[in-house]
C-alpha cells in the first residue's frame, strides 16, 4: 500500500500550484509531511518569478511553503485558497 502512495504523490510533482483568484505562485517540488502522525503539512513549490503573492510566502531552501490546509483542489493543477495563505 505504501509504494502506491509514494507513487501517487510522485505524479503530482512538477504540477502547476495556483490561487482560487487564478494566479499562478510556482510548480510543486516535494511535499513534507509529519513523521510523527504522517500528516501532510505543506507543499514546496519553485516559486512563479512573476507571482506578487510567491514573493510574500515563507521559504525553506529557495523554495516556497504553501500549508496543505490551503489546498482545496487537485487535478492537472492544484488550486488553493489565496485568503489561507497570508
């Protein structure tokens, strides 16, 4: 069961990540999760250069950290609640 988690989390990277007002704040690079109760946490994204808002987000190692309580929709992009971010 595991090796089909890992890799449906693996197709998600490279994904675009943008806001429910459509801007588009980067692409997904990992996701970290809690080692303790195996929760997602966030999402790390390689910032949009152009986002205002990817500009204004926490960052860990050059990319930007979007908390998973902010994701609200996943398909061929994942979408996520601007007013959560801030």
């Amino acid at each position: 069961m595991a090796s089909k988690k890992f890799a449906i989390a693996k197709q998600l990277g490279g994904r675009r990540v943008i806001t429910n007002k459509g801007e588009e704040i980067g692409r997904l690079n990992d996701i970290l999760i809690d080692e303790k109760n195996g929760k997602i946490e966030s999402f790390l994204l390689e910032p949009n250069r152009e986002s205002r808002l990817a500009k204004n987000l926490t960052t860990h190692d050059k990319l930007v950290l979007v908390p998973y309580k902010s994701v609200f929709a996943v398909s061929d992009v994942i979408v996520v609640d601007e007013s959560l971010l801030v």
